[in-house]
C-alpha cells in the first residue's frame, strides 16, 4: 500500500497507548490495531475525525504518500 | 465476519425440503430406468395404455422411449440445482451467505435451469410430434415464461451476490 500509516509514531510523540486511543475514540482496539499494521484497505472520515480529535493532529500527520511503493504497486519501473 | 444466525423457522424447513427433494429426484431417475427397461417391451406398453397396434402407436412407444431418456437426462441437472441450493442454505444457516462460492453456485443453477427449460421444450415438442387425437401424449413440458423468468432472475441473483461479496469484502478492510 502506497498510503503508509503514522499511528504508531503519533502515538509515542504523545506518550499513548493504543489501547488508550480505542478507549477515546470508541474504535475497537482490533480495528485500530489493523490501522496502525496498515492492513486497512479503508479508512472513514468519523474515524479520521476521532483519531485526528484524540490526537490533536490533522490527517496529513496521519497519512503519508510514498510514490516509489505506488509505481512498485503499479508495476512501473 | 459472522452476523447472529436467523431465528427463522423457513431454513430449517428449506433444509428438511431440500433433503427430501434429493431423495425423491433419485427416485424419479430410478423409476424412469425402469421405465427404459421395460419399454423395449412393446406389448407390455400396449396392454398397459389399451393401445392397438399400428404405426401412430410404435411412434408413440418411441416418443415416450425419447422423453424417458431425456427425463432420465433431467435427474443429474435437479441433482445439481438441489444440491447447491442446500449449500446456499448452509450457508445462510451459518449466517454468511456473502460469499464467492454462493455467487458461483448460483451461476451454476441459472445455467442447469436454462437446460432444464430447453429440456422441457424439447420434452414438449416430441409429446405433440407423437400424439394422436385416438392416443394423446399430454406431457407438463413445454416453453415456460415463469421458468425462463427463473432463469433471467437466477443470472441476476447470482450477479447480485457476485456484488454484494465485493462490497462485503470492501467493508471488510475498512476502519
């Protein structure tokens, strides 16, 4: 997946479990532990919206674009 | 992801029908291969329907040998819809019936019972080639628009299902 996700690194910039994040976002921590593993092929904007809530930070601290893994994805040299 | 199996009592009874329609469907096939090993039996025919002997009744006797082999033809394809219907029902029994399998096996049943309806038709037409108005040959066989409807609304069903495991599964990996 082209989309990397920086929940781990958020995380401990704040000193927070995840098991704490499921707690005050209501997301179940299986879920949430398929988002931190970027296993998710998904992600909702109420969910974006609590973490980002929880967080205090805006998706783009969530997300990262990494280019070379899309065109590996794509098959493009 | 398993949702709480229905309380309904209709999947119990589908399971219970269907059972009981495999059973009797191998019955059939049975009674029909009896029927083709008696029927080169011409006399015995005769007697049985009060025929007379003449050339409308030997083609009669061959029409009737032609529509129990392809009657005997229609037992494997019955086979093939009942049994894969069960195995949708199972499925929904188990409470996840959005699954690859069951858009293919209801792929599979559209294609049975298109043949099943060309069967018929064949069935049909043999029925009114041999029939005299002194011996008619009436046969439930024939063209069916509720039984070409079932096969346009299967095609569908087994699309639908095809969709709704895709989405399913879209679903799936969402957070």
């Amino acid at each position: 997946m082209a989309i990397a996700v920086k929940l781990d690194d958020l995380l401990h910039d704040r000193r927070m479990t995840l098991t704490e994040l499921a707690e005050r976002v209501d997301i179940t921590l299986a879920n949430l532990s398929i988002l931190k593993t970027g296993k998710a092929r998904a992600i909702r904007f109420s969910t974006l919206e609590a973490i980002c809530e929880a967080l205090t930070c805006q998706p783009g601290d969530l997300l990262r674009f990494t280019p070379a893994q899309a065109r590996k994805r794509k098959g493009v040299a | 992801m398993s949702r709480p199996v229905s309380s309904s009592a209709a999947l119990p009874i589908a399971h219970v029908v269907l059972r009981i329609l495999i059973v009797l469907n191998w019955l059939g096939g049975v009674a029909i291969l009896a029927l083709l090993v008696v029927s080169p039996n011409a006399q015995w025919i005769m007697a049985a329907f009060k025929l007379s002997p003449s050339p409308d009744t030997d083609r009669l006797i061959m029409g009737m040998r032609a529509v129990a082999v392809l009657g005997l033809a229609a037992i494997p394809l019955h086979y093939i819809v009942l049994k894969r219907l069960l195995a949708i029902v199972e499925t929904v029994r188990a409470g996840d019936p959005f699954v690859a399998e069951n858009a293919d096996r209801l792929q599979a049943i559209a294609w049975t019972l298109l043949a099943l309806n060309a069967l018929s038709i064949v069935i049909g037409a043999i029925a009114k080639a041999v029939s005299t108005p002194a011996h008619p040959l009436r046969l439930d066989a024939g063209f069916s628009i509720n039984g070409w409807l079932a096969v346009l609304l299967t095609f569908l069903l087994a699309r639908v299902f095809a969709e709704g495991t895709h989405m399913r599964d879209d679903l799936e990996g969402t957070v």
